[in-house]
C-alpha cells in the first residue's frame, strides 16, 4: 500500500528545497533554525497536534537532509523513523467492530487459543496483550464484526524489519531491513524517511571537483515522452556538472561479466543469483545467508559505471540518480570499491534544481547526447530486463547454452523462489531478483508511481539504437578495472 497524500510530499520536498538553497548559499548551519520557524510560522498547527511537535518534525527531517539522523544516536540505516511524525497506530492488529451481535454462539472466544476474547455487555472484547495476531477469531465470527488494522509501515515491509516499542512508536530493525524503502511512502503521517547527501553533493559542486552524474535506466518516461537523457543534460549542467553519463554503459558492463559468471555456473551445475538490485542482495544475505555465496560477484551497473570514470580520472566524483533507496545502502553499507561517491532520488535531484531555479525542458534537436549504453543496458530497469541482457550477451559469446531463468519481480516472488532455491526445489538456474514490483522502474522514488510512465519509457527505448552489447563495448576499456566486487 502506497500513500498518495500530496501533503507529505509537499513538506518533504520543501525541506528538501530550503536545506539546498541555504547550501548553495552557504548559509545552512545559520539558516536551519530558522527553516522549522519560516515552515510552520504558527500560532495554529497545520497537520498535527501543535506547532511544537510540527516544528520537531521538520527539525528531524533537516537532519536527514544533512545526511544526519533522528533521534539521539545513529542506528546506520539509510531508512529512519521521526519519530516525533509516528502517531503510534493502533497496536492490535485485530479489533471488535459494531457489526458484532453479541451472540449466544461466542464463535470467535471459542476460535481462541489464548484466551484473548472476552464477552462484553453489547460485544465481545480483545485484550491486545494476550491476542497473538493469528486471526483465527476473524475466521469464525459468522458476522464479519472481527476486523483486521493494518499498520501500515509494518504491513509494507516485505522482511518484517518493522516493530513498534512499548508506546506504539515503530522501530526498525536493523538486522532485517533491506533498505528497500517501501515504508517510506506507506506511512500516512509522514513519519519515515531516508538520509540524503545533497548538502554534500553541493559542496562538492562549489568546492570545484569534477562532479560527474549517472543518469539510471529507469529514468527515461519518468517525467514524460519529451523529457530525455539530453534534457537532464543540459539541466544538470546548469546546476554545475562536470559531466553526465548513461548508467546503462555500465548495465553493458555487467551484463557482460555476469553472462561469463552464468556460463561458468552453468557448466557447474551451480547456482546463482543477481546481484543488480542492492535490496535484494541485503535480502539474500540478512534472510538467507547461507545462500550468500550464490550472489553474482558481478558488481551493479551504478558501480561499474563509476569504476570506469575513476579509472579515466581518479579524483572524479560520482553521483547516480534515480529512484532507488536501497542505492544508498549500496554505498553506505555495502561499501564496494570504486563506487559511486553518492546516491540522489529524483525528490532530492529536483530539490536541488529547484534552490538554483532551473528546470527540465522539453528535448530539442539543439540538445544531443551520444549514446553510450545498448538497448539492454536501457532495459535493466524493468522486470527481465536483466535477464534477456545476459542472455543475449551469451548469444554474442556464442556459446551453446539453453540457460533456464526465474524472473523474481517483487519482494514476495523474490522471498518465495530463494525459498525454493534453498530446499533445492527450483528447477531453474538462476534467479533475476527485483524487490520492487515491475523492476527500478517503479522503484519507491519513482516520480510517476506505479509504472506510469511506462509508455513514454517505451518510446523512448524504442529510439534508441538496437547495437550489441559486445559491440557497444569496444568503446569502453574493459581491461582497466574489475568488474567484480572482490
């Protein structure tokens, strides 16, 4: 379940806006006290409680755009909870409604195995203490009165990272959250969010370094047919940019190397899965970590594109874009050399744009950007797009091989077929893994949701030329740096 409330996303990209514009100014340390004062300047709350609590709120989310965190101490995540925004949602997961007819039958105490029920003078009661979620009284009550709450934090995490402490207040555990990011936009007060690093993305940019962005594959139809790689170009520029690159030169990249990877396995008789998706990497190794050894050493296409720019200069400084959370894990946890510098969300690139007043303009023939990744190296972002990549670089390999493979597309198939991986009863020989339904496309910072650009995306795949991958890559030096994360 996703939360459309327009209000949250306004209050968070305006903190967003004011933490970049004060940065550009260089005047964040003095202006972010003022910013909760000149959001929410009172005297009657607008969302919440009070000012007081309203006020906190964006305190901690200041902190966040820092690249900080809430609460008094840094549990690591990229993913936190403020947990002045949390209203503590009910903490029974089933509860009695009016539709109860008090009757003789008491199905539901009898369905009971925890003496949790109890009758009461016009309806039947259930002590959230002793009640063990099992919904087995739900099941027996002939009216339908038993209904099930769903927390929506909790019931969007695919891993059940999300608990609440003793004053309902939710907390992350960090031991099993894969930093997928799908509480995020489930909470309908606004009360997790994510790290960012545009103040430091910032300096970077005012302090003179060469600032390169890695543009995702998702990000072709996110804004619309007529929003191209030319127009992130020119607007990127305008913000102070050094440069500007396809991540799907490094999609070619890693499909390459994971093709031998496969062929190798394949020959074998071993096992793999891919290694694309950072969220379904923190899957396999916090949930299934026996199975660790079975991710592909291949490393993703944001971090193969970013070994290749450091190879040409060193002192480059990457960012990658697009609208992914767990990208962030990437980097901050899984600290694989060579990797991008930074992860921004389209939210916080467009933030950004915003504090320096410029905006994506319709491509024209004026704005020409050379191709750099194939038309696979473009698909990477959708469900299979990974998969018909390695499967094509084999083809290029020649090698005579009918490798059979199980399109994991979200985290429930991506849960089941590591499931069925591990008791050795799936009979297909790897695993392409995508914990967000429909691929990085539809990705928790997505800009249109739920695959709505899809069309436009479309299009615009369709334009682009259909080379090999293996011929794309005699434009790169393949032989300068490892594509491998050991």
């Amino acid at each position: 379940m996703v939360t459309n409330d327009q209000t949250i996303i306004k209050v968070k990209h305006n903190v967003l806006y004011e933490v970049a514009k004060a940065a550009f100014e260089g005047t964040l340390e003095e202006e972010k006290n003022k910013i909760p004062y000149r959001m929410i300047p009172g005297p009657k709350a607008r969302y919440r409680c009070c000012i007081y609590k309203e006020r906190e709120v964006i305190r901690e989310r200041i902190n966040l755009a820092e690249g900080g965190h809430t609460g008094p101490e840094d549990n690591g995540l990229v993913v936190q909870v403020i947990e002045p925004a949390c209203e503590g949602c009910p903490i029974s997961s089933y509860v009695v409604t009016d539709n109860c007819q008090n009757c003789m039958g008491k199905a539901c105490i009898n369905a009971c195995n925890f003496g949790a029920i109890t009758p009461g003078r016009y309806r039947s009661h259930i002590d959230a203490q002793k009640c063990k979620e099992c919904g087995k009284c739900a099941q027996a009550c002939p009216y339908n009165a038993i209904a099930q709450l769903k927390r929506p934090c909790k019931f969007s995490c695919p891993v059940n990272a999300v608990a609440y402490d003793e004053n309902g207040i939710s907390q992350i555990d960090e031991e099993k959250c894969i930093r997928c990011g799908k509480c995020i936009h489930s909470c309908p007060f606004g009360a997790i969010g994510s790290k960012t690093s545009i103040v430091q993305v910032i300096d970077a940019i005012k302090s003179g370094k060469k600032v390169i962005a890695m543009y995702a594959p998702a990000t072709e139809g996110q804004f619309g047919e007529n929003i191209t790689a030319n127009s992130w170009k020119v607007a990127l520029e305008k913000l102070g940019f050094a440069g500007f690159i396809e991540a799907a030169a490094g999609a070619d990249m890693t499909a390459a190397s994971e093709a031998e990877e496969w062929v190798e396995a394949y020959k074998e008789g071993k096992q793999k899965v891919t290694s694309c998706c950072p969220a379904f990497v923190n899957m396999v190794r916090r949930h299934f970590p026996d199975m660790a050894d079975m991710i592909s050493t291949t490393i993703s296409p944001m971090c193969a594109t970013s070994r290749m720019l450091k190879a040409i200069d060193p002192d480059v400084v990457t960012v990658f874009i697009g609208p992914c959370i767990a990208k962030k894990s990437e980097v901050a946890d899984q600290k694989i050399e060579g990797n991008a510098d930074y992860v921004l969300t389209y939210s916080e690139i467009r933030a950004i744009m915003r504090a320096k007043g410029v905006e994506l303009e319709a491509d024209t023939e004026a704005y020409e950007v050379s191709q750099k990744g194939s038309v696979y190296g473009k698909r990477f972002a959708a469900s299979g797009g990974v998969t018909a990549a390695v499967v094509q670089s084999i083809k290029e390999m020649n090698e005579d091989i009918d490798v059979k493979v199980c399109k994991a597309n979200g985290a429930a198939e991506c849960k089941k077929f590591l499931m069925m991986m591990k008791a050795g009863k799936l009979p297909e020989h790897f695993i392409e893994g995508m914990v967000c339904d429909g691929g990085c496309v539809n990705g928790p910072s997505a800009f249109t949701g739920e695959m709505g650009s899809r069309k436009d995306r479309e299009a615009l795949l369709a334009k682009a030329d259909d080379r090999e991958i293996h011929a794309n890559l005699k434009n790169f030096d393949m032989d300068s740096f490892s594509m491998h994360r050991h």
